[in-house]
C-alpha cells in the first residue's frame, strides 16, 4: 500500500444539480477549488483507513471524541461527509468531555453540535483537579490526564451502547509517539489506528492516521470551527512531544515528503531485519535453510 498516492473512488463534491450535496456542517463551507480538493483528499485519507484496518468490521454506533481542538472537529466533519454520502454505515454520536478546566467555556459545543444537528453528549468529570494535584510542578500533565479522559471516555461509550470510541489522531500524532517511543522509551511503538481495548469489548478507532496536520489545520480555518484551546497542557512548555514535532518539521523542510516515506514505513516492517528474538525465531535460523523450508 502506498499511503501518499493510493487512488480509491472519486467523490463527486458538487451533486447533479451544481448544488452543494453537503450535510448541514458545510452549509457555510468555502467553494473554492482549493477547499474541494482538500476536502475530497481528507475524505480519500480517511476511507482509506477505514479499508486498510477493517474499521466498518461489525460497527453499528461510534462514539465520537470531541476535545474542541481542530482535529477533532475535522474527525467529525469528515465521518458526517461520509454518513451524508451513504458511505459509513455507522451510527455516530459526539462526546465532550469537560474536565473541569477553568475558564472552560461551556457553551460552545452543545450550541454548535445543536446548530448543525448532531446527536451529542456532553459530560462533566472534574480530573483538571486530580492531575493538577497528583502531578508534581513543572511536570507535565499529558499522560495521566489522557488516561482519565480516555477511561471516562469508554465508560460513556458502553453507557451509549457503542461498539468504537474514534478519535482524532492524525499523522504527526502517530509519528510523534514513535519517536518518543524510540528516543524515550526504548521501544518500536506508536498509536494504532485500531486497538481493541483491556477489557476486550470496545474497540478504539483512528480514521485520521493518514491525514497531515497542516491539512487539519487549513480545513479547520477554512470551515470556521469553534476552537476551544486546552489551558491545561497548552500552557507547558518543554513538552517532549513538542521537542519532537519540531524535529520532525525540521526534516520535512529539508526532504519534503519524508513524513508520507516514515509513515509507509510503519506499514512495512520486516522483524528478521529487527533486534528482538521475541518477534524473529533468531535461534531458530539454521545454515542449509530456503524459503521454502
């Protein structure tokens, strides 16, 4: 699979008519040719994965994760695109979660959800509090505040009776944790673009895995969404994440297209060419040995 040029089924923007054939999200959406095409790359992208990993496999109703950020306004724009063409056979409901940071404004997204008629859910569970107590100064929150969300986060999913929690994870998020993994962790690991959860009955689902950031970023512009910041981990510096997205704008500014070529990669790894005889029968090798053998 090439991930940068696989070519699937053309999606006609504009209906028979010359009409938008848009659902009520894009009422207001720009109707240049540069937003169509990225639109209709972003779509593209996102069938994609819902082919390449077999996400559709058995799913009848998603939860949705909405932060309020770009990327999940994207996530759910692109599944309602999709759900407005025939083309996911999925119930989709968005969740909020308010951790109870300050300044928190409340409003925006159960009006904007309601404007554009969304089935929602927004839920209130103050863990800003328990981060900011349990994480020492100068720390930073990331970790066990994602770990709070994402167990309140299942927790509504079963509540609402769905099968997947999706999330708006995009392409530097998945290459950002390998490298941190790698520089960091001492270990070959990132985000996958499906995982089956511990207790083995929700699965956790990545449409955006293929998608570039700047294209969320333009997209989200371009659509006006309503950005809420994140005062919590939004206002640390020195993150090592952040240290790793500078290290990879650095390499594509100087060899454009190497974000597409590392994330090809983590499609094709060969574990005999690797270091661990957990994942190669090293010991197993024998001199004498074919293909065929």
């Amino acid at each position: 699979m090439n991930i940068a040029t696989t070519v699937m089924d053309e999606i006609d923007i504009e209906a028979e008519d010359g009409a938008a054939a848009v659902h009520p999200m894009f009422s207001d959406a720009p109707r240049s040719v540069s937003f169509n095409k990225l639109r209709k790359r972003l779509l593209r992208q996102v069938r994609q994965a819902l082919e390449d990993f077999q996400m559709l496999k058995g799913q009848k109703r998603w939860l949705v994760g909405l932060s309020g950020g770009k990327d999940s306004y994207g996530l759910l724009s692109i599944l309602l695109d999709l759900k407005w063409r025939g083309l996911l056979p999925v119930e989709l409901i968005a969740c909020n979660l308010d951790q109870g940071q300050p300044n928190f404004p409340k409003h925006v997204l159960p009006d904007y959800l309601t404007k554009i008629g969304v089935a929602h859910r927004i839920e209130y569970r103050d863990t800003y509090s328990i981060v900011k107590e349990k994480v020492p100064e100068g720390a930073t929150y990331c970790s066990l505040c994602s770990r709070l969300r994402r167990g309140n986060l299942y927790r509504i999913a079963r509540e609402e009776g769905c099968d997947a929690l999706v999330l708006g994870h995009h392409r530097e998020d998945i290459l950002e944790t390998f490298f941190m993994n790698f520089f960091h962790g001492g270990r070959l690991a990132s985000m996958p673009a499906k995982l089956l959860n511990d207790e083995g009955d929700l699965m956790l689902l990545r449409p955006l895995a293929y998608a570039a950031e700047d294209d969320l970023a333009k997209f989200a512009a371009a659509m006006q969404f309503p950005i809420i910041p994140c005062d919590l981990c939004g206002s640390q510096d020195g993150l090592q994440r952040n240290a790793m997205k500078d290290m990879l704008a650095d390499i594509e500014r100087r060899m454009p297209g190497r974000k597409d070529t590392m994330l090809r990669a983590l499609a094709h790894v060969n574990p005999s060419h690797l270091l661990d005889p957990k994942l190669f029968d090293f010991a197993g090798l024998m001199t004498g040995q074919t293909d065929a053998d």
